[in-house]
C-alpha cells in the first residue's frame, strides 16, 4: 500500500509493521529543526539522498518517507560516529548494524511496500557511508588562524587550484611585477617574480591539471594573459579592451575562458576563449563600484559578483543559455568580492569589511546564508580558492603589505 506522510490525520490507524514508529518519528521531526552539525552534513549529501530516494520510489515509498527514514539514519550516524573505528567501510558496517538493531521497524516497514531486504541495506548503508564522508564538516565559524606568508604585496592576491591540496597564490609585488608562490601539498615554496608591468590586481584560474592561466591590466589599460602550461610560463600576449578594474576570470570546462572586467562607463563587459579563438568584448550592464569577482560550479554555468553603488553585493548569473538580471545579497562591501564554489551548486563569497575583517556568505544550493565576519584586518580584496570538497583557502594582503592566509577544512 501507498501513502504519503500528509494523510497521517484524524482518526488514522496503522495497518502495518512499523508504521506506529514512522508516524512516531514523522512527528517528533516535524517538530523541531536540524541542528548545525546535521543541517552541514544533509546539505552535503542531498542530492545523492535525492537519487537513493529515486530508487525506493520504484516501489512507492514516496520521497517524504525517504527523507524522514534518510534523516534517522544520517542522525543516529552523527551520534554514533565517536563509537566506532576503524576503515570506512567498517565504520559504515558498524553503525549499519548498530542502526538496523536500535530501529527494526525502518525494515519491517519499508520491506511492507515490498523493498527487498538486500536493497534496503543496500541503500541505508550508502546514506550512512555519505553521512560518514562529511560527518568532520565544520561549523562555518571554525577557521584557522591567519598566517603569514611573506612577500611585498602591492596589489590584492589572486588564487587558483589545479590538483588536489595543489595552491597557486600571485600577486603585484615591486617594480608593478607579478609575483608567484605556490602550495605543493607539504611546503610552500619561494616567491618568483614572473615580470609584466601591472596595474591591477591579478585574477587567475586553472581549467586542467598542471594548467594556470592568469590575466591583468596593463600599463595601456589593456587586458594582459599568461599561462603556464605544464612546463614553462608563456610571454604576455594583449588582448584589448579599457579596463578601469582588475580582472576576473572563470572557467566551466577544458580549454574554456571567462574573463570579465568593469569598462569605462562603469558596466561589467565580458570575454571568452571558446578552446580555438578569443571573443570579442560584451556590454553585461550592471553599475559596479568594484572589479567583478567570478566562478564557475558546472559545465556552462558562471556566476559573477561585484559590489554595486550602495556597497551592496550583486551577483549574475550564466545557466547555459542566458544571462540572470543583477540581484541585491546585501551586506557592506569594503572591497570587491572574492568567489570560489566548494563542488556542485555551492558557492562561498568573501569580502573586507567595514572593520577591514574578512566577511563571508554562502549559497548552499537551496538559499544564501546571512553574511558572517571571520575576522582578520586585510589591506585588500581577498582571494579565495577550494582544492577539494569542504576545503576553502582565503589569502589577502595583510598590514605589514605580506599575505596573509586562513582556511577551513571538513577533512
């Protein structure tokens, strides 16, 4: 028989095995709201919830009954993650085990429509598996100290990550130069100047492993592009335009780039290499007091923030087809924006305060956190960049003209 959560009214008696439970737990959930630890880790993991629930709907447990009997079982894993060792694997076993035996009803119940008993622990050992991988998610406020990273800074830092725990950080250093120093997974390395004459801050990204392309104004205005492609870094080739901000550059695939700046009248104009050839300029509009920030979380989607005439965020958005009108997130920027994206709709913006502290705010595929002060006295715009899920580095320039460094971490 199939039912629904809602018809669980007036004088409804259940009919079989473990339905007193589910209409028990149904209620107690409905009750109360997630608390931090398990909001991170379902925001995490939904959209491989959403598939596993696909695969129970086969026998007509509807999507509300997943979800409810997913949230027990994400739950109890939370409370019992202190209680096990060992591989991941065993650990999933272990709180499997530990599950089925405290609720026998979830099997009764789900075994009642007619799910067999090797998918359903098919199914719940993957939720607690999921639940497991991102269970050391941290509260959004627990971020290192900031450290410091040396260098004579001149200009904002820009970020780029081509590999996993693989970091790129370039910056304006003496003489109008770029300057580089990068994270090899163990150690930082030296700086090394890469010459150019800017005047801007620089705006990085890397579309490929070993791949790092990265763009700043020059002398004329003009927007300059240097890449280092797996074993040397290019000269710097002129690309045109009249810049009157830094640059910001995303990229949504192999051999594909986004570059967009502020022009003279004030409006965001945007750029692309389409793999074989560079556009030319396009008028996005907008009135930007800021050089944009930008990111991209999938394949033909980019999304672009800068700070407007109120000191407001306002951010656009690309879904593949067209371009989003320019939307209000609030807050009070003291700098441009700074934007990476942790994996698939998840974006993590960043900015200086009106304390010169670093400010944050969040999409978490589903709506915008309210903005956050991470502390910190920055003498720039940060830069920010992910190498890996629930992984985010933010560098800027501290008041002693180095960079400066913090950065959360789920693992």
């Amino acid at each position: 028989m199939a039912y629904s959560p809602h018809h669980y009214t007036g004088m409804y008696r259940p009919t079989h095995p473990g339905e007193q439970e589910f209409l028990q737990y149904y209620y107690y959930v409905s009750s109360r709201q997630p608390n931090d630890q398990l909001r991170i880790v379902w925001n995490e993991i939904k959209d491989d919830l959403k598939k596993l629930a696909d695969g129970l709907q086969e026998f007509n447990v509807n999507r509300g009954i997943s979800r409810y009997l997913f949230r027990l079982a994400v739950e109890f894993t939370i409370s019992n993650k202190a209680k096990i060792q060992g591989s991941l694997s065993q650990r999933t076993n272990q709180v499997y085990e530990r599950f089925t035996s405290q609720n026998v009803w979830v099997s009764h119940f789900l075994r009642a429509y007619g799910v067999p008993q090797q998918k359903i622990e098919q199914v719940f050992k993957q939720v607690i598996r999921l639940a497991l991988e991102n269970v050391e998610v941290v509260p959004e406020k627990n971020w290192s100290d900031w450290e410091s990273l040396g260098g004579f800074l001149t200009s904002g830092p820009t970020a780029s990550s081509w590999g996993r725990n693989r970091i790129d950080v370039f910056s304006r250093g003496r003489g109008q130069q770029m300057y580089h120093i990068y994270w090899n997974g163990s150690r930082w390395s030296d700086w090394e100047s890469l010459g150019g004459k800017l005047t801007s801050s620089p705006a990085a990204v890397s579309w490929g492993p070993n791949r790092i392309d990265v763009f700043v104004r020059g002398e004329d205005q003009a927007l300059y592009h240097k890449w280092w492609d797996g074993s040397s870094w290019s000269d710097w080739e002129n690309l045109g335009g009249q810049l009157t901000s830094s640059p910001a550059v995303a990229s949504w695939g192999e051999n594909r780039l986004d570059v967009f700046a502020r022009g003279s009248n004030r409006r965001l104009y945007h750029k692309y290499w389409n793999g074989s050839r560079w556009s030319g300029w396009e008028d996005l509009g907008g009135t930007l007091t800021s050089a944009p920030a930008a990111i991209s979380w999938g394949k033909n989607r980019i999304d672009v923030f800068a700070r407007g005439q109120n000191r407001h965020l306002y951010h656009k958005w690309w879904d593949g087809s067209s371009w989003s009108d320019w939307e209000n997130l609030g807050g009070s920027l003291t700098s441009s924006p700074a934007a990476t994206s942790q994996g698939q709709n998840r974006i993590d913006v960043f900015a200086k305060g009106d304390q010169n502290e670093l400010i944050y705010k969040y999409w978490d595929g589903d709506s915008w956190s309210e903005w956050d002060k991470l502390q910190g006295s920055l003498t720039s715009e940060p830069a920010a960049v992910s190498w890996g899920r629930n992984r985010i580095d933010v560098f800027a320039r501290g008041q002693n003209q180095q960079l400066i460094h913090t950065w959360k971490s789920g693992s």
